[in-house]
C-alpha cells in the first residue's frame, strides 16, 4: 500500500521559515519523481515544485521560485520542501505527491 505522511507545517510570521517532510513506504521511492501541491482555503490544487528520481532536477512554480527548496534523501525515503521567505499568500494545505498517490497533507498559516 502506498504511503505518504506529511509533517512539518504550522504557524508561522511573514519572512519566517519552514521545513516540511513527507515519509513514503510501500512503493520504490527513488525510481519516482515527485510533487509537492498546495490547496489554499476556497481554491482549487497549486502545483509547487517537482523532483526527479535522483533528486538532481526540479522545477518551481513562479509563486515560490527562489523561496522555496525540494529535495529528497531515497536512502530514507523522504521527500523535503524547504520554505523561506513565507508570506500569507503561502496559506495552504501542503501535500507531497507520487505519480499516483497523494498525501493528508499538512497545514502551513502565515499570519502576524
């Protein structure tokens, strides 16, 4: 069974950082490229950012470009998504994605 947790949102100032992780099991986690996707309150699915198998390559949405870092350990399988320079627009439910499976998500609030 496919697997995705992710952990690591919360509350958080304007300019403050977060490190948001997503532990995936039951599937080989390195021959897959992965997605983080976002859902603010009221709004449809934001794709973030994406990560080849080897964790060599990605892409950014422009909203995040420079703000934000994807990364991934396949000796743990875990996915990572580094967020600095947060602002209220980043409000959202934040979810690591495989090819086929989503996560619960996890919920980042930047809020003064």
């Amino acid at each position: 069974e496919v697997r995705l947790v992710e952990s690591g949102g919360g509350l958080v100032q304007p300019g403050g950082s977060l490190r948001l992780s997503c532990a995936a099991s039951g599937f080989t986690f390195s021959n897959y490229v992965m997605r983080w996707v976002r859902q603010a309150p009221g709004k449809g699915l934001e794709w973030v950012s994406t990560i080849n198998d080897s964790g060599y390559g990605a892409a950014y949405a422009a909203s995040v470009k420079d703000r934000f870092t994807i990364s991934r350990d396949n000796t743990k399988n875990t996915l990572y998504l580094q967020m600095n320079s947060l602002q209220p627009e980043d409000t959202a439910v934040y979810y690591c994605a495989s090819p086929t499976e989503r996560g619960q998500g996890t919920q980042v609030t930047v809020s003064s």
